[in-house]
C-alpha cells in the first residue's frame, strides 16, 4: 500500500459553485479509485481563484456598508471550508456508491510562515479572476491591489506567498490518517500564520499550496505526490515550436530546467520546486504533475509527468 498525497489545483475547479461542483464528482471517481485499489490518499487544495473572489466580495460588501470588512486570513479559512465541503461531499457520495465505509474529514488548516520571509515585500501569489491590462489598472487605481501577468493568460492579483515553515494541525491530521480517515488538509497552502508572543496570529498571504502539500507528504512519510492541474504534461520550451513534453525525468534534469528559465514563475516553477522538495529526502518518492482530467491516464503510464531522485531520463 502506498501513501499518496494529492493535490488539486484551484484553477482546475472552476470559477463558480457550480461549476466546481461538477467537476469534484469526476475528480472524486479518481480519487476514490485509487483508495479502492489499495493505496492511503490524502488530499489537499488550492484556493487562488476562491480567495480572490471572497476577498472581493467581502470588500465590495464592506465597502457598501453591508458587512464588516474581512480579513484575508478569514477569507482563506472560508475559501477551505467551501471547497472541502465539495471534496468531502462528493467523495462521500461515491465512496457510498461503491459501499466503502470511509469516513471523510476536512481539516482547517494553519502554517507557520517566517513573519521575516522576503516574499512579504514582494507579492507573486495570483489569487482571484484574470482581468485585461486595463480593468486590472482600474482596480489598481481603485482598491490598491497589486496586479501582475500571469503566463499569458491575462491579469491577476498578487499577493505574497512565503514559505511554508511547519503544519500546525499536523498531530491533528497524523491521527485522522492513522484512524483510517480520508483526510482533506492544507487547503489553500493553510492559512498563514505567525507566532508572536501572544500566540499565533492570521497574515494577509497565501502560501503556495504546493509547496505546503510537499511539506504535509514529507511530514507524513508518503511514498507520492500528485500534482494536478491545467495541463496534462510538463512541457519544456512551452509555447514553442520546439516544445517537448517531459514523461520522467531525475531531481538533477528538473533542476537545470530551472536554471534555464524553462518554467513560469506562479504557475508551473512552484510545482516543480516542491517536487523537488518531496523527492529530495528519499530514493524511493516519486511526484507527479498531470492534469485533473486525465489523472486515470496518467496513472496507468499514458501521459503525466515524473519526477524522482534519479529519473529515466525520457523526453518526447
């Protein structure tokens, strides 16, 4: 039995209600096929596009003099509390379905973050809606939000994204797991904290949800990471007429590919970094990156991409 920690890209589940809805009920079928088949799945998510648009909300509700204003740490602790009751709702269903008596557990979570980390004075993190170059320096104007380009595909909020520095819940998560509990944790990259001296204290960031996954894989010895995102295969020279998919490759390859600016930075960099971090520590982890739609596929070898300390060294 191997275990598995995977992580659902927030991109990858819709920008409404509905929407996310629908595509979790596939996403569950998967995930709950590869409890069937033996192994122990744990489950954590992003939450870029849900913060943003809460944040927004909450603001615009604020702003109208129709609610309190919200800080972001609350909205990121909401943005896992809606999206863990779908994964928990629709993973209950389909383990009802096949008659698994598994029960389903989401976890708020809390990170520790360095209150020193550089990331605080330079926002990377995209949350939130892609907007035109001309409604994001509207809303620049507007609201004093920070916006930036986002691989192309237009503009997002950025906010900061320090480093994960320990998973407050751990013990917490560590006994759901040992009790036989699908556990759904880290949410969003947890809700960013620091300790003062009157305890922990809430700040306006969101960790990379990757990255955090790396850490809970790491801290909870599994033997994989699963990454699933927008597309179906890392690709190197992307948008290219020389791109080429990467199928396997080693921590030493994966790393020269950073070095050659091969990955966007808040997009595919933080992906490959963590699972550089999960892999580094032991011969035998393995992470992967493919696509929350064909993740049966790449499961059974036909597309996905691998990356382990020592690789195969395979491009297509």
């Amino acid at each position: 039995m191997a275990r598995i920690v995977v992580a659902l890209g927030g991109n990858a589940l819709g920008k409404s209600p509905e929407e996310q809805l629908n595509l979790v009920k596939h996403t569950a079928e998967s995930l709950v096929g590869l409890i069937s088949a033996g192994n122990e799945v744990v489950i954590s998510h992003g939450n870029g596009p849900q913060v943003g648009a809460i944040n927004l909300g909450m603001n615009f509700a604020a702003e109208n003099g129709k609610t309190a204003a919200f800080p972001f740490p609350e909205c990121g602790a909401m943005s896992q509390g809606y999206i863990g009751y779908h994964l928990q709702q629709s993973l209950q269903n389909e383990l009802h379905s096949r008659w698994m008596a598994t029960n389903v557990a989401s976890v708020v979570t809390q990170v520790e973050v360095d209150p020193t980390d550089p990331a605080f004075e330079n926002p990377t993190k995209p949350v939130g809606d892609f907007y035109s170059k001309e409604e994001a320096e509207k809303i620049e104007r507007e609201k004093g939000y920070v916006f930036k380009e986002d691989a192309g595909r237009g503009y997002r909020q950025v906010v900061p994204s320090p480093q994960p520095k320990s998973i407050v819940e751990l013990k917490c998560i560590s006994d759901l797991i040992a009790t036989g509990n699908l556990v759904i944790a880290g949410g969003g990259g947890g809700v960013p904290v620091i300790k003062t001296e009157n305890g922990l204290k809430g700040v306006p960031a969101v960790i990379d949800k990757d990255r955090t996954s790396a850490l809970l894989a790491d801290n909870i010895d599994a033997d994989q990471l699963i990454i699933l995102t927008a597309v179906d295969d890392v690709y190197i020279n992307y948008g290219k007429a020389s791109q080429r998919r990467l199928n396997h490759v080693s921590s030493a390859e994966a790393s020269q590919y950073i070095d050659e600016g091969q990955f966007a930075p808040g997009s595919m960099l933080p992906k490959i970094e963590a699972c550089l971090d999960f892999v580094s520590s032991k011969d035998e982890r393995t992470a992967m990156i493919t696509s929350l739609d064909h993740l049966d596929d790449a499961l059974a070898g036909k597309m996905g991409t691998i990356i382990s300390k020592r690789g195969a060294s395979v491009t297509e």
